[in-house]
C-alpha cells in the first residue's frame, strides 16, 4: 500500500504495488476502490480493480497523492508521474498523454528517483526527489520561477534522503530528509525561498534530536515514518527510534532484555519556528524529553 484518498462521492481508493501474479510477473501498480462503507466497488476496473503497466513497462509506485480537482498523481517509476481521474482514466491532459518524465539528474553518481508530492493552493505540483524539490504547472510543465530554475537542491549530508513534503497553514513548504544521524526537517516560501528564520541552522534546516547518547539513555538515531502539519502551524513527526549503541542504567528490563535489537516509538512536536515544543508529551522528573512522546 503506498495511499488512499476519499472521493467527492464517499468512494474511496487505494493505491499500491503488485510484485508478484501468478498470470504475470512484472511489477505494477494496482489501485482498488471502496464503496463509502468500506465494500469493493465492482463497478470499478476487473472486479473492484485496475492494474496499471503504462508504455507496457514494469511500474513501480512510492508517491501518491489526491489533487484539488479529484484526480489523482502518482509516480509509476522513479522519474515518471501519471495522472488518473477517480474511474482510473489517464488524464491525456498532463504532461504528454497523461504521463510526465522528469530530468533528475544523479547525485554523487546514483540516480535519485521521486519520494513525495503534494499541492499547493495556486494548484502548483511539488515534487521531492532523493534531494530536491521541485515545482510543476497544473499541467505537468516545469515552473522555473520557482526555487533555482525550477528547483531546490537539499544539500546537508551526502546521504541525506528526502522522505515527505507538505505546504503549511501559511502556504510554506515543509519537507522531512533521513540521513544516517536522524531526520531534519526543511522549509522554505511558497516561491522556494528557504526560510531563515526555522530551526537552528539559518539556512532553513530544524535537526530532530540526532545521535543522542546521553547516560541515562540509550544512544539512538531517529528513522523517519511520517510528519502532520497541524492547523496552528505546529509539525508532529512520527519516528523508530533505533538504537546502536549503550545500555540504560534505568530500571527497565524489557529494554534491557531487548539488546541490541530495541527499538521504539517517538513523536515530536516542534513549533513553528522548528524548534521543539517543550510542552508537549515529556516523562517525569527529565527536562531531556520534553517535546516528545514515546
């Protein structure tokens, strides 16, 4: 499953990847509609389903995402959008016959692939690739006004990984990054303007709480699952908190018994300015964990 959208009419569909059939072996991308109270909607595609192979080639989805105007854009590979209204059609009107090929070019000589859209109020497409973000006319043509000839370049570590990208209450633009540390959340105008004033970095960079290693806590990193940006601006992160090293000196033997193989889950809230939000979750009797709920 890679997404889900509700339909005007109460429908609802869901879009994933099949790898593999027993009556075919390439990878495709598959899309199943509901009826509002959850039932497979057999007028849709064979049976309530469509599988989608366009240009005959295997496809393979990651991002997903429902537009103002009920269609649907997704990727069908790693730098290939196509767009489909709610019966599954391909909408001929996007890019040529529907479908898109963007110009990624490679990064540190491996090619990087789309991660995540979403849409701005003016209807404008933003597109996250493996370290950029770029912007797209309704119609899939590029729009170079925006960032630096149409694009951000998200420069922090070199394994640095885009994972999601949303547009705040105020019309900025919000992305999640993954790097071997932990997670930086990025933000920028609505013109790609990066935003000087979130987090600590001055160049539009907030850092999630990276390679903490503290005593009376485990070493960990934070592998990044997904953001929510709330109506008052503020940002929940939802992350594993992977641990690689250390033991804790606290009392907690599920932990302890866990080993190496611990893991767990975080929330953090942070603040519009990127900051974390100290009154937010917190454990008793340790300031370090304010601003998290695990």
């Amino acid at each position: 499953l890679v997404g889900d959208a509700q339909i005007s009419n109460g429908k609802i569909l869901i879009a994933g990847n099949i790898f593999q059939d027993p009556n075919d072996s390439r990878k495709r991308i598959s899309l199943v509609r509901l009826t509002a109270d959850g039932k497979i909607d057999s007028s849709f595609g064979t049976t309530g389903r469509k599988a989608i192979i366009p240009d005959n080639n295997p496809s393979i989805m990651k991002a997903f995402v429902k537009l103002d105007d009920e269609k649907i854009l997704f990727n069908r590979n790693e730098n290939t959008l196509l767009k489909i209204d709610s019966t599954g059609k391909i909408d001929s009107s996007f890019g040529t016959n529907g479908i898109l090929t963007l110009n990624l070019p490679p990064r540190n000589g491996f090619s990087t692939e789309i991660r995540a859209l979403a849409q701005q109020a003016d209807k404008k497409i933003l597109v996250l690739s493996t370290n950029r973000i770029y912007r797209l006319e309704p119609d899939g043509q590029p729009d170079n006004s925006f960032g630096t000839s149409g694009a951000i370049t998200l420069v922090i570590n070199s394994d640095a990984i885009g994972q999601k990208i949303g547009v705040d209450t105020d019309g900025k633009i919000v992305a999640a990054i993954q790097d071997a540390g932990g997670v930086r959340m990025f933000r920028c105008s609505a013109a790609g303007v990066a935003d000087n004033t979130f987090g600590v970095f001055n160049n539009g960079y907030s850092n999630i709480n990276v390679n903490i290693s503290l005593t009376y806590e485990l070493a960990f990193r934070n592998i990044f699952t997904d953001f929510e940006i709330l109506p008052d601006g503020k940002v929940i992160i939802l992350c594993m908190k992977e641990r690689f090293s250390g033991i804790p000196i606290t009392n907690n033997n599920q932990i302890i018994a866990a080993g190496a193989n611990y893991r767990d889950i975080i929330l953090y809230r942070i603040n519009t300015n990127g900051l974390i939000d100290n009154t937010f979750g917190g454990i008793p009797l340790s300031s370090f964990y304010r601003g998290t709920s695990h």
